[in-house]
C-alpha cells in the first residue's frame, strides 16, 4: 500500500480543519453581529421573515486563516519546506494577507454602517492597490486565435488587475441574492483553482492548498448559510472571496481563463445586469429584481431549485476549465454569454409581470452596486 505524500496530508488536514473551523465560528460570529447590531432587519425590499445576521462571511475569513496559519506553524516546526515553496515566503505575501484583511475590514465597516456604493468601490479598489504593490499581477492573457499566452505592457497588466479583482467583488456581490448563492458558487470556483493548480503542466500546491482550505472554509458556512439562512454572508465575505478567488486565479501560471469560465454566471450576470440598467437610464448600482437567479425564481423554481440549478452550472463549467486549454476556455465562455443572455431574454418574457408577483416568495438581494 503506497504511502500517503505530505501534499496529501496537507491538503486534506488543512480542508478538514478550515470546515470544523468554519462550522464552530459561524454560529459566534452570529452572536457576536446581534451584540453589536449588525443585522440585516425585515423591511422594504427585504422580506426575510426576521432580523438575519449579516457579517457572516467573518467566520470564513477566520476559519481561513486559522487554518493556514496552523499548517504554516507546522511547516516551519518540521524544518521545512513541508509543503511551501521558499519563493511564496516574501512579502509579496504578506502584503496580499494584508489586502484581505483590509477586504474584511471594509466589509465589516459596511455591514455596520452600510456604506453607500460609491465608498464600496473606493475601499475595493484600495484592496486591489494594495495587491498590485505587492508584485501581484496579471503579465499574460490567453491569445483568443491560438493556445499561445500575450504578454501585456506593465502600465496594461496593472489596468488589467486592479479591473480584475474589483469586478470578481462586484459580481459575487451581485449573485449574493439568494441563501447559499454566492457562498456556494464561490466554493466550487476555489475547488476547480485548486485542483487546476495541482495539474502536471501548473504544478503549483501552494495554490492548491489555499484553495481547497477556502473550499473548506466556504463549506463550513454553508451550513448556516444554505436556505433558510441563519446567517447572511455579507459585505464582510463577499470582499473576503472575491479577493481571494481574484489573487488565486492570478497566482502561478494565470488561471484568469479558467477563473472567468467557473465564474461565468455570475461574472456574465453582472455585465448584463449593468447593461440593462444603463440603457434603461436608471444608475448602474440601483438594485432591481433583473438577475439570473430572480428570473428562475419567476419562472416557478424554489428558492433551493434556483440555487442547486445554478451550482450545477457552476460545476459543470469548473469541469470544462479541467479538460480545455485558454483559448478553449475563453471561447466556452464567450458561448455561455450568448447562451445566458438568450436564456435571460427568454426567461423575462415569461416572467413580464414578476413585479407584480406576491414578493414574500422571494428574498430580494442585498447587493447595493
């Protein structure tokens, strides 16, 4: 019987512990949001029966980090490098640790005060500096006509990033309407990065081993979070994973194509979304009832029907990014674009009169942009 690798070890102990984590943390972090009043109450659009939590993602963030900083502990103490390569201990890292502090920091601030979109987008664009200081960009995209990578001109990648790491917050917030949604989409995405990280042609455990361990971390949540809710994730994990999915998807060989397929509901959502408010004359950040996720809700599915639907969309894109190269990839998702909008246009004829509906059957969603 072959002999268990250290990689393995690693990789599974370090899930296990971030979901017990996730789980122990989660229903603290609930009363620690009713002490200081963080609460998403009942009223106006939202139509949740009680006054809700709302900075639950604060748990993933600390079962996240706890877990990593206790296999980091183990790693030094073995006389390492157990698992982490020399090159990922600069400070590149640390200042990347810091930008998702700070993501959880602004968060926190948010779902206290509830800050206005426009002090949103400046904090999430901070978060993004803060990673670009630190060496961390995106130098190369997939050439659409060949397998070959483009390198972009530095003043280009910085652009490039920065636009990156705020849009992947932007549209997790946006699919953060349903219990469970953005929690869930956000889990499979870090499971597909992590399992791309471990193929011979990437080779890159240490990405890996942070995205299973988030993976973990999401699941434990989930178990508070999956409908009906005792926890929302709010701004608090919203910024946490979006974040930590944008630097994930940068790190090592760019996995920026394989990041925008997994992600392509919600990334390709939030265009369409953006969009029709413009063209409509309304401010791109009104909230309305326009979503994916709203439209099945119209169209007769459940709240946990709309949800599963859209995790196994989710799942099955994640496995096409495992079996297609970047010009693949970037062409799967150009298709899903034009499939989702047909859909969204088909599915908003049938629901025409949505608004009309009785809205205690739905939770509307709480993203403010």
């Amino acid at each position: 019987m072959p002999a268990v690798s250290s990689t393995t070890i690693l990789l599974v102990g370090s899930t296990i512990l971030a979901f017990a984590l996730a789980a122990i943390a989660t229903p603290l972090v609930g009363i620690f949001a009713r002490r200081f009043g963080m609460l998403d109450v009942p009223g106006g659009r939202r139509v949740h029966p009680r006054p809700i939590p709302r900075p639950g993602g604060l748990a993933i963030a600390v079962a996240f980090g706890v877990a990593i900083a206790s296999f980091w502990v183990v790693d030094r103490l073995s006389g390492g490098p157990f698992l982490i390569p020399e090159e990922v201990r600069s400070p590149r890292f640390t200042l990347t640790a810091i930008a998702a502090l700070l993501g959880v920091g602004i968060g926190l601030v948010d779902d206290l005060f509830e800050l206005r979109a426009r002090w949103q987008l400046l904090g999430l664009g901070l978060v993004a500096a803060v990673i670009v200081l630190a060496g961390i960009h995106i130098d190369f995209v997939n050439d659409p006509l060949s397998d070959r990578l483009v390198e972009l001109a530095f003043p280009v990648a910085v652009a490039f990033t920065m636009f990156w790491i705020v849009g992947m917050n932007v549209a997790l917030n946006f699919i953060d309407g349903l219990d469970g949604l953005a929690a869930g989409v956000a889990a499979i995405a870090a499971v597909t990065l992590g399992g791309l990280a471990l193929l011979p042609q990437v080779a890159e455990p240490f990405v890996a081993w942070m995205g299973f361990t988030l993976a973990g971390a999401i699941a434990g949540f989930l178990l508070f979070n999956f409908h009906p809710a005792r926890l929302f994730l709010g701004t608090t994990g919203v910024a946490f994973l979006g974040t930590m999915l944008a630097v994930l998807s940068i790190f090592g060989t760019a996995k920026v194509a394989a990041a925008l397929l997994v992600l392509g509901v919600p990334i390709i959502d939030t265009f369409y979304v953006l969009v029709r408010r413009m063209l409509s004359g309304r401010p791109p950040y009104a909230p309305d009832r326009g979503h994916f996720h709203h439209r099945l809700l119209d169209v007769g599915l459940t709240h946990q029907q709309a949800v599963l639907f859209i995790y196994g969309m989710t799942a099955i894109l994640g496995t096409l990014a495992f079996v297609t190269s970047g010009r693949a990839q970037l062409a799967s998702f150009v298709a899903l674009a034009i499939l989702l909008g047909v859909a969204v246009m088909a599915l908003a004829q049938r629901s025409a009169k949505a608004e009309e509906l009785d809205p205690s059957l739905y939770r509307e969603e709480a993203d403010r942009f």
